[in-house]
C-alpha cells in the first residue's frame, strides 16, 4: 500500500511517541546499540556537510551525504528528547512521582540514547533524541573504518561495531528494545495508567514510515541484505512474539506486585464500560468472559503467515498458543511452561521466516489469509484488528514493489484500504463488524 497511506494509519495509531535476549534468537547478533560497550561520540560526529550533513543528496555516489539533515528535519526519533518536555510528559512524570521526564531513566532510557555517562564522547549531548548511533550503536570503533567506500566497505563497518540494521531479525531486536521493551527499558501498565500512549509497532511498517536515509539500487544490494516486505513484517511477528515472552518470563518485568504485568494482556479485554455487556468469545482461546487474555496479536499475525508458509509450524503455533489461553486459567507453573513452550515455537518461526521469501502466490493467499482468520472471529480485539490493517499493507506494497500486481488491481485496492484504515483509526471507537465488513470487500481482488 502507498507509504502515505500507511503514514496516515501511523499518526493516527500512534498519537505521541530485543536485548538482547536477542541472544535467544540468534547467538551471533550483537547486542543492541543501548546495551554495547563502544563510546557513542554524538550526532555532530556524523553532521558535517562532506558526511551526512549535506542539504541536498550527494550524485553518483553509494551514500546520499544528507542523512543527518533527513533524521534532524523530518525523522520522529529527532524530536524524542524534546516530547519529554511537553505538558503531558510532565503530567505523566508527576503522577509517577518523578522529579521531570526529561531526567528519568525510565524516559530518557527510550526517549533518547541514554548510554551511560562514561561512554559519551566530547560532542555528545543527551537532548539530540534518538540520534545515529541510538540505531547504527556506538562509533567509536567504526567512525574511521566506514569512510572507506568500496564493496567491502560495510563488512568492514560491521567488523567494527556497526549495527546490522538492514538484518530483520537484528532490526527488529533493534526497534523492539524500546517500540516494546527489554529487560533494562520497558513501558509498564502503571506508566499507561498515568498517561503514557499505548504502544503500536509493526516492523515493515514502522521502517516504511521513517523518512529513508538510503537508496536501495542496485549497487545496495550488492553491499547489503535486502529483505522484501512480507519477510520483514514476518519475521517482525516472529521477533515480537519471542521478546513478548522473554519478558513475560522475566521475573524482574512479568510480574508486577499480586499481579502479572498487565501490559502483556489485552488492554481492550478490560477497558470498555462494564454496561456495554460486549463481550464476544474466540474460538481459538477457548476462553470465557471475565478473563484477561494474552494480547496475541503477534501470535494471530505469526500463524496466518505459517499456514501460507509453513503449515505444520501453523499447527505448532495455534496449538500452543491456545495452550497458554488456557493455561492463564490453572496457575503460575502451567502459564510458565505454556509460555516456554510457545518461546521455543516462536524461536523456530523467527528461524523460518529470516530465510522465508514470500513468492506471488503466497502473498496473494496471504491477502484472503487474513480476512478468513477475521471471518473464524479473531478480530474481536482492537490491537489483532489494527495488525492486521498493518499487515494488509505490507502485503499489498510488497506485490507493488515486485511489479506483481497490475496498476488497475492496486489502485481498486488502495481505494477499498481506505474503509480498512478508517475501521481502526479510533481504538475507543473500534467496531469488529465494521472492520471485518471493510476486510471482506477485499477478498479476491488480488487474484
């Protein structure tokens, strides 16, 4: 789908703003920039006009030279520091009983590249925000080695300590660590109860959004990985679902007093008027009313995409993901081993999915994938129905992109995606019928 379009969705999702246990998913990734040990020298390292700070794109060479001047005029991550000092930051702080958001771990550890005081370099400054190396990690070491260009040139800046961003399994580590949270960074429910935005990520999606600092031509992929969009979206599922119950898993965040840490459960299971005698059963939970539930719409998004794939990996994810469903309902040790469970099967799609790419057929049956999961009742929640509204755009870009889908088909599609982006616009407004009716008007367009 146009990135405008998916931009549209974003903003309106949105509305404000892996460690790496990224080590269980693949034991040669390195560390996320947060958690590395390299000194991050600072945004002005990389500012000048004969490196990335030129107004205009640079011709005929591998970089365009603009990139800072994109991230400081136009990319989100520049404005992060700066949202802390907004009134409802400040309101959030002061319910949390923090002296200012602009000076708490718990906001800068995300809202900025909060490294530690020893390894900030001369020209470091906190108040950049998301900076370079919050993404592409500490430069220390790789500051000299990149400014040789030639083919080897990024295998030499990778040697170095350069982040694997084009990697998704490492990209979505990446993001996650603050568009979800680790170990060390993590937006719990009280932090939501005293205001904080929901958060919303999808990785295809998210990068799709960023203003591009990059130009994927032909000499870019002879440098680096090159993944198509449903890869992404993906392995951006599997990724997701794994740190979801790592840290589900993690005694010191998936508890939180008496209770499990409520971020981990459907928010909309539990916030609407107790009048509104809405609720609705999934078949696949095999739950009754009453019951908070694992929030599985990465699970959800994961399975539809190993039935295209992959279907025996289909079978093990819904039958273990309907496991800890049930599981929720007998106790402590079943609901850990349930989840341990699923971790290992969500490990094994992260494994299938970085390798997995997605033919012309199976993006077009991934397209009626999605609306006969919606059809079977699974998009009664909000967040299951905002993936995949997501989802759907990826897909349908990714046919676009590889010139799989005639100028006809995309723009009768991208008209009828205008009633599936406006059914989840308003989360408080959500109406399942209305946005499975908009999903089913898409059923077999891309045929």
């Amino acid at each position: 789908m146009a990135v405008d379009a998916r931009l549209h969705l974003i903003v309106a999702l949105v509305g404000g703003s892996l460690a790496t246990s990224a080590a269980g998913l693949a034991q040669d990734l390195p560390p996320v920039p947060h958690h590395g040990d390299a000194q991050h020298l600072g945004v002005a390292t990389c500012a000048s006009a004969t490196c990335h700070g030129a107004v205009t794109p640079a011709q005929g060479g591998v970089v365009l030279q603009n990139e800072y001047t994109t991230w400081q005029s136009r990319d989100p991550h520049a404005n992060a520091y700066a949202v802390l000092l907004n009134e409802q930051s400040q309101q959030i702080a002061r319910k949390l009983g923090l002296e200012a958001a602009h000076t708490a771990a718990v906001c800068l550890d995300c809202h900025a590249d909060n490294v530690a005081p020893e390894r900030r370099g001369p020209q470091f400054q906190l108040t950049d925000g998301v900076g370079c190396e919050a993404c592409h990690a500490g430069a220390q070491d790789w500051i000299q080695v990149h400014t040789v260009g030639d083919q080897n040139a990024h295998q030499r800046n990778l040697d170095a300590g350069l982040f694997p961003t084009p990697d998704p399994v490492a990209r979505a580590g990446l993001c996650l660590s603050c568009h979800l949270g680790d170990e060390t960074k993590f937006v719990t429910h009280r932090l939501m109860g005293a205001g904080h935005p929901r958060l919303s990520f999808e990785l295809d999606t998210f990068t799709a959004i960023q203003p591009a600092h990059f130009v994927v031509d032909e000499d870019y992929r002879e440098r680096k990985q090159v993944a198509g969009g449903a890869q992404v979206w993906a392995t951006g599922q599997a990724v997701a679902l794994a740190q979801t119950l790592d840290l589900l898993l993690d005694p010191d965040v998936g508890r939180d007093g008496l209770f499990p840490e409520l971020t981990f459960f459907d928010c909309h299971a539990c916030h609407k008027p107790i009048s509104a005698r809405q609720w609705r059963a999934r078949p696949s939970l095999g739950l009754g009313p009453g019951v908070i539930r694992f929030n599985d719409a990465n699970l959800i998004m994961l399975r539809v995409a190993a039935e295209v794939a992959s279907p025996p990996l289909a079978e093990e994810l819904r039958r273990r993901g309907r496991a800890l469903h049930q599981a929720s309902q007998a106790g402590e040790a079943q609901w850990k081993a349930a989840a341990q469970s699923l971790h290992a099967t969500a490990l094994q799609a992260v494994d299938f999915f970085s390798r997995h790419e997605f033919n012309e057929a199976e993006l077009r049956t991934l397209l009626d994938a999605l609306v006969r999961e919606g059809e079977r009742g699974e998009y009664i929640d909000y967040v299951a129905a905002e993936q995949t509204t997501m989802a759907m755009g990826v897909i349908l870009s990714a046919l676009a992109d590889a010139g799989w889908i005639s100028e006809a088909e995309y723009l009768e599609v991208e008209k009828l995606m205008t009633d599936v982006y406006a059914a989840v616009e308003q989360d408080e407004q959500f109406r399942p019928s209305a946005h499975l009716g908009a999903l089913q008007r898409l059923k077999g367009v891309a045929r």
